[in-house]
C-alpha cells in the first residue's frame, strides 16, 4: 500500500479523506458563503448522504487529487488539484475551502503553500492554475501571498446565482 500523505503545515495538517470526516465534512461546507465562492458542483445545502459520497467516492475520483484540511483533529475544509489532459496533462487547477469558523487565520495561505509545492514535488507539471471569482477577495489575497500571480480576467465566464461574474486566473509555473 501506498505511504499515507501527511503535510504538517503550520496552522493545518493536509491529509487523506477518511471514513469519520463526515459529520466535520457537513459542519463546515454546508454553508451559502462558502457556495456562492465555488462552482455549482459544490452541494448547498450540503447534507449527510453529500458527505458520505464524497468520502467514499468523490475524493478518489481519477483526474484529481483531494486532501482534507485537519485543525485541531478535525477535516474542516478541503483542497486540491484536478489534473487536466491531453495537451494540457502538465497543467493543473488548484481549489480549495474552508469552514467559515477558520476563516482569517492564515490557514489557506499555509495550505495553498504547502499544497503547491508538494504539487511541484510529487506531479510531472510545470503549471498550476486557480480561477477565482473577481469579487472573492480573501481568495484572491490567499493566492497573491502563496505566490501566484495574476494572468488573465475572462470576462464573464462564470454565471452564478444567474448573475455573470468575471474569473480571474492566477497562476504559478515551475
Ligand atoms: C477564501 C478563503 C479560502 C480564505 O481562507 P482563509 O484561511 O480565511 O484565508 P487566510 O486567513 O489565509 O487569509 C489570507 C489573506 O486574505 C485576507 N482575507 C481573507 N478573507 C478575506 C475577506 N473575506 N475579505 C478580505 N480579506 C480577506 C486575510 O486578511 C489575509 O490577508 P492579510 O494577511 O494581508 O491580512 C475562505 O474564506 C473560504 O473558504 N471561502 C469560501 C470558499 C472559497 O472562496 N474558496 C475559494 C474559491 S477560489
């Protein structure tokens, strides 16, 4: 079997999903802040039977990789990559959230770090790109300090809550 991956970062431990992160899992992502910053894929309300799925079969999904954000104990958020193809197989999207309670104490910075630069480690890529809504400013201020720099707005690329919002893309290539 596969080493387990554990980064122990300063003020957060990325680590694998595992069976027992459901009830933390719902706590903290069933909240309308956090979906109105993420892509309608993200469940609101985000229930139970969302929870157990994602544990036994969302965060193994191929094309991806997924890591809780573990505070005091407990998976309060999420981030990973999602590995693109083809052309584009040494690119990959960084995302991520976290429970609204940690929220301006410098966990996603630290995550975001850690995360990348295991990315870089451990994955044949040279690219590795977030979109981010330009009106999500603590995303924005967690990728700039993790050191990812702005490239490109795609005016109105995104349609949320019916409303188009332009998509900043910032990106770190190696
Ligand atoms: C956006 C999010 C990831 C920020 O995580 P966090 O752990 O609170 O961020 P940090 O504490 O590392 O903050 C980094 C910086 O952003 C600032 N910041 C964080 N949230 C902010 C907000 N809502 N408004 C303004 N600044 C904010 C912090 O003050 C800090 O800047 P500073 O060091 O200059 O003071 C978190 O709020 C979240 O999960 N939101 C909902 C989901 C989401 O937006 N996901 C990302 C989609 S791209």
């Amino acid at each position: 079997m596969a080493e387990p991956i554990i980064l122990e970062l300063k003020t957060c431990t990325l680590r694998e999903w595992r069976e027992g992160d459901e009830e933390s899992l719902v706590q903290n992502a069933n909240n309308k802040k956090i979906w109105d910053n993420v892509r309608d894929l993200f469940p609101y309300p985000y229930t139970r039977e969302n929870a157990e799925w994602w544990i036994k079969e969302g965060c193994k999904k191929e094309g991806a990789f997924s890591l809780a954000i573990e505070v005091h104990g407990n998976a309060v958020g999420g981030i990973g990559f999602v590995f693109k193809e083809d052309i584009y197989r040494r690119t990959m999207e960084i995302g991520y959230w976290l429970g609204e309670e940690h929220w301006g104490k410098g966990i996603m910075t630290d995550a975001v770090q850690g995360i990348t630069e295991y990315g870089f480690a451990n994955f044949d890529v040279c690219r590795i790109y977030a979109g981010v809504f330009d009106t999500n400013i603590g995303s924005i201020r967690v990728l700039e300090k993790a050191g990812y720099q702005l490239e490109a707005r795609l005016r109105k690329n995104i349609t949320k809550n019916e409303q188009p919002v332009d998509e900043l893309i910032y990106v770190m290539v190696r």
